[in-house]
C-alpha cells in the first residue's frame, strides 16, 4: 500500500520540481537581462558625463530633466532641488546659454517645467535663459523632442548619475550628440527604487530596438532666438 502511494505521488512530484526549475530559471534570466541593460547604458554613458563642472564641454543649451517638486508629506523632493543646484551651477559657470527644463504637465496643479523655472530664477538664473518643455512625461520624449521640437541636436543633459547615463545613451543611440551633468545624488532608499531603475534601463533598450517615438509633437522652437516660453 505504502509503495502505491509512492509511487502515484512521484510524477506529480517532478512535475513539481520541472515547474519550480522553469521557474527560476525565468527569475534568474530576467534579471541577467536588466542587469545587463543597466550595465550597458552605465558603461556606454560613462566616457560623456561628469561631476565636475569644469570637465564640462561648453554648449549652447542644456536639458534639465524634470521630476517632482514634492514628496510625500510635501517635503521638498531631493532630486529636483539638486538638478535645479547643478543646472544653475553650470549655466552661472557660462557652460550653457540656455535650460531647457523638461517635464510632465499631466494637470493644471502640476507642473514640472513651471515649478523647475520658478526654481531656477530664485537661483538667480535669468528668466530669458530658461525654456520649458511641457511634454517631457517619460526620458526619452524629453531626448528626443529637445532635438525634434527645441532644434538641439547637441546638449548638455542634467539629472543625478543613474539618470544622467541613461538620457545621454538615448540621445546617443538617436544620433544626438549629448554630454552629461550630475547632480548631487540621492541614495536610493528602498528596493523598489532599485528595481525601477533596473525596469527603466530595460525600456530604454525596448525603445532605441523598437524605434519609439515621443508620445507628443509640436511646434518647432528656437532656442535663443523665439521668446522663452
């Protein structure tokens, strides 16, 4: 009897065993592929960015990448006001003539590039100098429309270290030749965080392999000679 119920229990056993193999193997492949992904944008970017404002190649303009003013309990969001520090660091240095703020305008209470500039002129940046880019949901649309919509087919990008790499090698998968600013960091402070930057290196791959496009178009936009906008 005992040696019945053994062996009916067996197949379901290895198909158990299959099943839990197939498993991790999914786990483990996946995140060789993010990894990978982040290490190859990392490795790619890193001979066009720098800390140092002096290492800096002199340009016309630069993008500063938006991300939100506030965080939870509305307590300043690090991240922004340290890419606001750096933009105003480089455009006092005379690195750049012109930002151009990129971000999401999803609502009429929230406005990246709209709070970016008012950020940016209590740093003493002259409003003239400061352009905005309302349509900058994801990083890539603001790459590629600082190209398609601004005219910028060479930039300074500005954003923390992760950020920076992953702008820089999107624009130069697009043909655009960008040089990199980091801001002051932020260390990530869950694994969540983590995880997302691993998820949005892995995009970033998808959409230079796919050929995405910005979700929004728009007039064209001369920097320096059409009015700030």
């Amino acid at each position: 009897m005992t040696r019945r119920l053994f062996q009916r229990h067996r197949p379901r056993r290895r198909w158990l065993r299959a099943f839990l193999t197939i498993v991790l193997l999914g786990v483990a492949g996946s995140a060789a592929v993010l990894l990978g992904c982040d290490w190859w944008i990392d490795s790619s970017a890193e001979p066009y960015t720098t800390d140092r404002v002096e290492s800096v190649p002199p340009a016309e303009v630069a993008l500063v990448l938006g991300t939100a003013p506030y965080v939870a309990d509305q307590r300043r969001n690090l991240y922004f006001e340290y890419r606001l520090d750096a933009a105003a660091e480089l455009q006092k240095a005379g690195k750049v003539k012109f930002l151009l703020v990129s971000g999401d305008n999803r609502a009429r209470d929230y406005d990246e590039p709209a709070a970016m500039r008012d950020g940016l002129i209590a740093r003493g940046v002259p409003p003239e100098a400061i352009y905005r880019d309302v349509a900058g949901v994801r990083t890539l649309d603001s790459v590629l429309r600082a190209r398609d919509v601004f005219a910028q087919e060479r930039y300074i990008v500005v954003s923390q270290a992760f950020h920076t790499n992953r702008a820089v090698w999107l624009a130069r998968q697009n043909g655009i030749e960008a040089w990199g600013y980091d801001a002051r960091d932020v260390p990530f402070g869950s694994a969540p965080q983590m995880l997302r930057q691993y998820l949005a290196a892995a995009r970033a791959v998808y959409d230079v392999i796919v050929g995405t496009e910005p979700q929004r178009s728009g007039p064209r936009v001369e920097i320096g000679s059409a009015p700030p906008n």
